[in-house]
C-alpha cells in the first residue's frame, strides 16, 4: 500500500512538474509571436515596438490586451507611465478597452509593486 502510494505521489508530482515546464513553453512561444508581429509592424527592439503597439488606438481589444500581457510578463518598466495612463482612461465601463483593466492591473502589479508571477520573462530577448 505505501508503494502505490508513494507510486502515485511521484507520478503526481512528475506530471506537475511536466505541465509547468509545458506551459513555461508555451507561454515564451507566444510572447515570441507577439514580439516579431510588434517588431516587424513598428521596426524596432521588441520591448520599444510593444510599447509602441501600446499607444495604437487602431488594436483590437484582443491584440490590445495580447500587448498588455507580453509587456507584463516582460516587466518591461519603461512603460509603467503608459500603463497606469490606460488604467486610468480604460476605467470607464463604456470605453472601447474597458476589457483590458485587468491585464493592465496584473501588468501594473508585476512592475509597480514587485508582485511575483511563476512565469515571468523579464529576461526575454528574441534571438
């Protein structure tokens, strides 16, 4: 019995381990997408382009919001000042972003207030 059940903890903590290094993966292969998209758009350095990309008021809310998570998940702190002025202006329920508040708190919270994320990228670079 201790067997099965030491059989069945390591399995579980196999499959734990496996799903976060899967989704580590996964995660760093979208911020890739968003970051070639925003650099081949803008011509210019990942982090410089998604800002850019931030000020675009022609996004849809999903590109919009992709550009909030990536510079989130970037820590990206040159654009703390743009992120906090969209917070502000995005707060209102009518407003074309209204949806974004909360990528934008989280993103807010990674830099502003050190607030940790399992799957941060702060070193993130294309290669």
């Amino acid at each position: 019995m201790k067997r099965i059940l030491f059989l069945i903890i390591i399995i579980g903590v196999i499959g734990l381990v496996s799903g976060f290094i899967i989704t580590k993966k996964v995660i760093k292969n979208e911020l890739i997408v968003i970051c070639t998209q925003a650099s081949e758009k803008y011509n210019c350095q990942p982090r410089d382009a998604l800002i850019l990309q931030l000020n675009d008021n022609t996004l849809t809310v999903k590109q919009k919001n992709l550009t909030i998570w990536a510079l989130g998940k970037m820590k990206v702190k040159k654009s703390l000042p743009d992120l906090e002025r969209f917070y502000n202006e995005y707060a209102e329920p009518g407003h074309k972003y209204y949806r974004c508040l909360y990528e934008l708190k989280k993103a807010i919270g990674y830099m502003k207030y050190h607030k940790t994320d399992l799957m941060s990228f702060q070193d993130f670079e294309l290669q």
